[in-house]
C-alpha cells in the first residue's frame, strides 16, 4: 500500500517535472510586429524541438517589464528566453554602458563587429555568470534628432533647441554639449509638444519616428546616428544547464540565426521607411561622418576613461573606430 501511494507520488512529481520542462516561456520587450519579437519568433520556432518537444509560451510585455522582476525570472528560470534591451545588460554588466556612449558607432555594423567579437565574448561571459546565456545580439535601433524647423547650418551648434530626450543621462549631457536645451518629457507627450512648438524637435530611432507619426509634426530628420543601440537574446542557465551538448550547439545555432533575421528586417524596414518618408516630404540630412559631433561631447567620455574598470574596453572601442 505504501509502496504504491510512494510510486504514485513519484509518477505525480515526474509528470509534473516534465510538463514543467516541456513549456519553453519566452519574453520580448517589444510589440509583436517589431523586429524583435519576430527575430525571437524565429528562434523560437527552431528551439521548441531542440532535446524534445517545448510548447511555446509568448509572455505579454507586462509579465516582465520591471528590469529586476525579468532578471529574477530569468535566473530562477520561470522564463526561459527573453530579449533584454542595452539597459538591462548594463544593469547586470556595467562596464557595457561604455557601448551607449555618444558617437562611439558611426553605425550598427560598426557596433555588430564589436559585439560579434571579443567584445562581445567579454560581455556573455559576465552575463553567464549572472544566470543568463546570451545566443545573439539583435538591433536595438540607432537614434537620430528630427527637427519641426530647418536645421541651422552648423549641425554640431544646436543654439539652444529645445529637444525633447528621454531620462537619460548620456543623452541629457550630449544635447548640452551640442548647444541645445534637453527637455525630458514622457513619450506620449511628444506629438502633442512637437505640434504646440513647445519643443523644437527629439530623438528616436526612424521606425519609432514614422510608426509614432512624429514625422507629420517634425520634417526634418537629421542622421546623427548619436545612439546605436544593441538587445541580447539570451536563455536561462536553468534550461540551458539541462541541454546536451547537441542541444546546446543548436540552441546557439539557432540563436546566431535569428539575430543575423532581426539585423536584416531592420535593414529592410529602415530602407522602405525612408522611402514612405521622403514620398510624404520629409527631408533627410545625412551625415557622411558623424565625427563631427565626436569631438563635443568628449566630456561625456571623461569619467569612464579615468575608472579603471572601464577605461581598457573604452579606449580599445576608440581605437577601433577610427
């Protein structure tokens, strides 16, 4: 009789166990249609039947939007995969903030042959350490100014434009130095001040700029490319300890695939919202080197060239670009 409740117990736990293990819960920060979830979709589709059969589970972006609830989540295992933006990897990884600073990309390819290399292998080895495994890295967008007047001619002298930034020091510092006046505003306020004049223009990534109609209230985009940002598709060290090492291969095969998708749709999305844009009036400035920028907002570089932890991966980023 004992024996039997005993077996029926265990029958009870492995079953429970194994549905638990069956059901692969993965997050995205973005909407659905966004490069993003749709490069973490990929993945998905490929990773459900890596070491068995997964059935998927696309949390909403509400399961997990306070940073320190999915870094928990992620390190307990209660996700399995998610998409962490650049402020959640500098939150696990600080010495990675250096990668947010101003002008220090002139584009994502630049920032790509970074985080595809030795910088990169630095930053997974600090993140696994931390709980979470890093299969690839996926686009954030690269943020530029756009302007509801013509641009003065000296791009690099904002003459006290009032720009619209989110609450950002690295940012709030830049606009300072270029000459402009950093207002930081809640996102949803932005069209409304755009058309009111009470601000002369923002920043954003192009997508954001045409999906949020920022462009019907500010014609002019300027390409400063100042911010080019990076997400991390990364999985628990919880699953990822429970793969073969077949499983493991494939899961970062899989994973190395769908950020070269994400890369590539936001390649495309970018060249064809350009194109909408141009076709409604938009005017582009492009900057052939933002080099110019560079120069100005060099204080902004000070404090991590003088900390120790983060002066070696700063000054090997300088070198590299040039």
């Amino acid at each position: 009789m004992i024996r039997n409740l005993l077996s029926a117990a265990f029958l009870t736990l492995s079953l429970s166990v194994s549905a638990h293990a069956a059901e692969l819960s993965a997050w995205s920060p973005q909407p659905e249609d966004h490069p993003t979830s749709l490069a973490m979709q990929n993945f998905l589709l490929q990773a459900k039947d890596i070491d068995g059969h997964h059935d998927l589970k696309i949390l909403p972006m509400s399961a997990a939007g306070d940073q320190n609830k999915l870094i928990l989540s992620l390190q307990s295992g209660d996700i399995n995969v998610a998409v962490l933006t650049a402020g959640t990897v500098t939150k696990l990884v600080p010495k990675a903030k250096v990668l947010q600073l101003p002008f220090l990309f002139r584009d994502a390819k630049q920032m790509f042959v970074q985080l595809d290399g030795q910088v990169g292998k630095e930053i997974e080895a600090e993140m696994a350490a931390k709980g979470m495994i890093v299969l690839g890295w996926y686009d954030g967008g690269t943020r530029s100014l756009y302007l509801r007047n013509k641009p003065p001619a000296s791009l690099y002298e904002l003459s006290g434009l009032k720009l619209r930034i989110p609450n950002r020091g690295d940012l709030r510092q830049m606009v300072t130095a270029l000459g402009g006046q950093p207002e930081i505003l809640a996102y949803e306020n932005v069209t409304g001040a755009l058309d009111s004049g009470s601000i002369d223009g923002a920043e954003n990534d192009m997508l954001s700029y045409e999906a949020d109609q920022h462009y019907k209230h500010a014609r002019y985009f300027v390409q400063s490319n100042h911010s080019v940002q990076f997400e991390a598709l990364v999985v628990s060290a919880v699953l990822w300890n429970h793969l073969s090492e077949a499983g493991r291969k494939s899961m970062l095969d899989a994973g190395r695939a769908s950020a070269q998708s994400d890369r590539d749709m936001w390649g495309k999305r970018m060249l064809a919202a350009r194109t909408r844009l141009e076709k409604d009036g938009v005017k582009f400035i492009d900057l052939r080197d933002n080099t110019v920028f560079f120069s100005h907002v060099s204080e902004s570089y000070k404090p991590y060239i003088e900390n120790p932890k983060t002066s070696d991966l700063l000054l090997r980023l300088m070198t590299a670009r040039g």
